[in-house]
C-alpha cells in the first residue's frame, strides 16, 4: 500500500515538474516575436519583365506584401528607381539589362528584369503613340481602346521589344465600336496609325462631354503627327493627364473644322517642345479651354496666327507655369475671353498692343492672376457688356491699376453700366478721379478694390 502510494506521489510530482516548466517555457518564449509563426505575404507586383528604351520611365505597382517597401537595381547605370509608397518608379538611363529588386520590410522580395533598348526610328508618315496598358482605365490591364474613327491600319510594337508585334485593319470606325487591341501582355506599346486612303483623315479624339473618356490615362506620349489632315482637334486628347507630346513634325490641321477647345484640357503632364511655336491654327474659330490645366506647359506659341479666333475662353485657366509672351496674338474678332488667364499664377508678360472691337465677355480674365501686374489701359472695350471678377485678386498694383482705370475713363468707347470685380485691388490718388469718372458718370460698379492716397 506504502507502495502504491509512493508510485502516486512520484506521478503527482512528475506531472507538476512538468506543468512548471511549461509556464515558464511559455513566459520566456513570445512567439508572437517569432516569424515562422508570422501571418506573412509574399511579395507580388504588377509586372515582373518590363521592356523600355532609352529615356522611358514607367511604375510598377506592388499589389501585395508587408509594407516597409525599398528597391534597389544590380546595374543603377542602366535603370534609376524608386518607391513612393506602393508604385516602384523606373527610369531606362542607357541600353541593357538589370534585375531590379523589391523588398519589403519583413525580408520578403521580388525580382523585376529590365531591358532598355535603343528607340527606334520614328521618322515616317504615320501617327505614333506610346500606351502604358496597366494605367487606369476601361479596358484590361493588357489592352488599349483606340479612340479613332474612321477606316486605318494599326501596326503595334512593344516598347524595348520590337519582336512583340501586330498588324490589324479597320473599316468605318465611330465612337460606338472603337476597337480595343489586346496586346497579351502588361507593358508599354508604340501604336502606329496610317489612314487606309489619305483623303479620308481619320479622327483622334477623347471626347470627355459626350462620349467615355476610355482609355485616356494610359496614353503616354504623341511621338509622330504624320501626314493625317485632321478633322478637328476638340477634345482630341482632353483629360489625358499622362501624356506629353515630343513630336517634333506638324500636325496638318488644314482640313480642320476650326475647333480646337479642349485640346489638351487637363493634361496635366503636357510640356510639348518648341514645335509647337510653328503649328498653323489659321483656321480655327473655337479655342476654349485649349490648355486649360496644363500645369507644365510653358511653349512660346506667340507666332501663333489667331486672326479667326472668336470663342477662346479659359486658353490658359489654371496654366500655372506658363509665362510667355503673347503681344504679336490677334484677338480682333474673339468675342468671349471669359477667364482667359484665370489662375495663371506666373504669367506677367505685356499684352497692351491686344486689340479687342469685338469682345463681350472679360469676366474672370485674371481672376486669381497672381503674378500679373501689366497697364491695360490702352483696351478700347467697346462692346464689352461683362467684367465680372475680371480682375479679382490678381497681382496689379496701383501704379497699374491707376493707369488702367485712367485709359478707360478717358476712352469716349468705353460702355456704361459695367460691373468689374477687383476684389484686393488698390488705387491711390492718381486713380482717384478715373474711378470716380467710371462709377459716376459711366454707371460703372466696381467691388472690392479699396483707396489709398499713396497706393501700395
């Protein structure tokens, strides 16, 4: 029985030894802080291969993986990169090939091979685009819908991989049956677009107003006009906020419809290249909005024939870099000039020469014009029958504004009745008696402007 008993306490003490040291084994071990007991995810980007030339960027996105996110290229003398949160930034710098690797915080990676070829020639007849297929938009990450009317011939290329390549014909295109080209793989393409029979031009357009804007985030650039004779460029690459143009030849805008409004509305990486200064726009009547939003555009296209412009609202609203000169533009028959330079926050360039007998509408022309600060006393507004906010906080100091109110006081055409806003606005004694003149005997009302005898 004494037996029995010791056998028992020896198991009793057995199973406590044991429990003791799995208490302790549990209070010195955290396996939260061990990483095979990690939920971990593996490292998964967008695209593994990517075919560049020269002097292309492109992103990667990583799609999955652990935060922490950081990259590195086995030859940086090939391809320069770089990790803004989840988009893997790569620049080809010469031709070759390296391995890009992607790494998260937890260890885990991914390897990206890159190939920087050498451009190919681009000097032909035809027009040359350049498509990323991943960016956003309505087709699928390996394909692009063209938004070209008419009956063309499309030849496509890989960008980097030439061999990667199609042809395809097609025939009385519209909006309602633009063709989408699957390319079978992720990657940027160069697309190049002859028309079937070269007096019947083909269209190009991103119609934003009455039609999807489709695929417009993935065009990249514009690298050839060719000799298409377009039909009209409004709207022709609107909200396309990805693309730039480096084609250096001339579009043949001959056979236009003189509307151009919304041409570039929204690009908002449009910097284009000094060819622009030699584009025939004799012809076109209808210019609104034409580089509304293009914060980086900043051409001389003072050259620029605008002697049959007449709606040319907004041409440079919200160009925020844009400063050049534009004296020699003829604007005798525009009529609406409604927010011409509305937050056009640098430009400051002398437009006084402007002639403007048949304009109507100055509201909102420098509204928000921060920069400028031009005398535009010697405009003979005529028939003008709105200035409302024309000049609200943009930067015109009194020495400028004095001048300004002086030239229309003293010009017998000026109209009556006329509202201007010139909210921040300040003039001294040297405008007293002009502003007096405009609000008294003209029936001008002027808001928001304020006196001071010295000016500021």
């Amino acid at each position: 029985m004494k037996k029995d008993n010791n056998q028992k306490l020896s198991v009793l003490w057995s199973l406590l030894c044991l429990f003791l040291f799995v208490i302790l084994f549990n209070s010195c071990y955290n396996n939260e802080d061990d990483p095979v007991y990690e939920n971990l995810k593996e490292l998964v980007v967008s695209n593994t291969a990517v075919n560049l030339e020269y002097g292309d960027s492109t992103t990667v996105t990583i799609s999955q993986g652990n935060g922490g996110y950081e990259a590195a290229a086995e030859n940086n003398s090939i391809a320069k990169v770089s990790v803004i949160s989840t988009t893997v930034k790569i620049k080809a710098l010469k031709s070759g090939s390296t391995n890009i690797t992607v790494r998260d915080q937890k260890g885990k990676t991914q390897n990206i091979v890159v190939t920087v070829a050498v451009p190919v020639n681009i000097e032909t007849d035809e027009f040359i685009t350049v498509w990323k297929t991943d960016n956003e938009g309505t087709s699928n990450s390996t394909s692009v819908t063209l938004p070209v009317s008419g009956s063309y011939i499309v030849k496509w290329e890989e960008v980097g991989r030439s061999s990667h390549k199609g042809q395809k014909e097609y025939t009385d295109i519209t909006p309602a049956n633009y063709p989408t080209i699957d390319f079978g793989s992720v990657g940027m393409y160069r697309v190049r677009i002859t028309a079937k029979d070269t007096e019947k031009p083909f269209g190009f357009i991103f119609d934003t107003y009455s039609a999807p804007a489709l695929d417009g985030l993935k065009l990249i650039r514009v690298e050839r006009w060719g000799v298409n004779k377009w039909p009209s460029a409004a709207s022709m690459f609107a909200q396309c906020r990805n693309m730039d143009v480096t084609a250096t030849d001339i579009p043949d805008f001959s056979a236009c419809d003189g509307k151009m409004y919304n041409m570039f509305y929204h690009c908002e990486n449009l910097v284009g290249n000094n060819s622009f200064a030699e584009w025939n726009v004799s012809m076109m009547w209808h210019m609104n909005e034409l580089f509304a939003y293009c914060y980086k555009f900043n051409q001389n296209i003072n050259a620029w024939n605008t002697k049959g412009g007449y709606l040319m609202s907004a041409i440079f609203k919200g160009c925020t870099v844009f400063n050049q000169p534009l004296d020699n533009w003829n604007l005798k028959n525009a009529a609406n000039l409604s927010g011409f330079f509305e937050n056009a926050t640098s430009f400051n360039q002398d437009i006084s020469s402007w002639e403007l007998p048949n304009a109507e509408n100055l509201s909102y022309m420098f509204n928000h014009a921060t920069a400028f600060n031009q005398n535009l006393g010697s405009w003979t507004l005529e028939k003008v029958t709105n200035m409302e906010e024309m000049l609200t906080n943009c930067g015109m100091k009194s020495k400028n504004y004095d001048a300004t109110l002086k030239g229309w006081a003293g010009n017998t055409k000026t109209p009556n009745n006329i509202k201007l806003g010139a909210n921040s606005l300040v003039y001294s004694s040297a405008g007293k008696d002009a502003h007096k003149i405009l609000t008294d005997s003209k029936g001008w009302t002027i808001t928001g402007d304020s006196y001071n005898t010295s000016g500021n």
